[in-house]
C-alpha cells in the first residue's frame, strides 16, 4: 500500500470545513449541499451555485462555460 508523503495515512485534514456558499452570489446553505444546487468543477476547483443563479445561468452551464463567463 501506498501513503501520501507528509506521514498520516488517516486520509482528510484536521481543519474544520468551510461553510457552504454560493460562488457567485454568496448564499449560505444550511449543512450539506441542498440537491438543488449545481457543483461545477473548474480548473480543479468544485464550486456550488445555489438553485437561483443555477436557474439564471442554465445556458451557460449546459454549454459547460466556466462561471467567468457568465
């Protein structure tokens, strides 16, 4: 088996997670993802959109344009 360099084979990392926010507008979502929002990965960064701009935006997400764009 192989380990990650740094040591710990425990996997995750000891911080606390971040709270939940829509990248673009800034929306708080209450504990874990709600299903009605839209994770996009861009540049290998995953970023949530809450149910609002993913409505607003639905164009550019289906012709899978980054959110710069939008």
């Amino acid at each position: 088996m192989t380990s990650l360099p740094g040591g710990s084979d425990h996997g995750g990392s000891s911080a606390e997670p971040q709270p939940l926010v829509c990248a673009r507008c800034g929306t708080p979502a209450a504990g874990p993802p709600p299903p009605t929002w839209t994770c996009s990965v861009e540049n290998g960064v995953r970023q949530y959109f809450c149910d609002t701009c993913s409505r607003e935006n639905l164009r550019a997400i289906e012709g899978r344009l980054d959110s710069a764009w939008w």
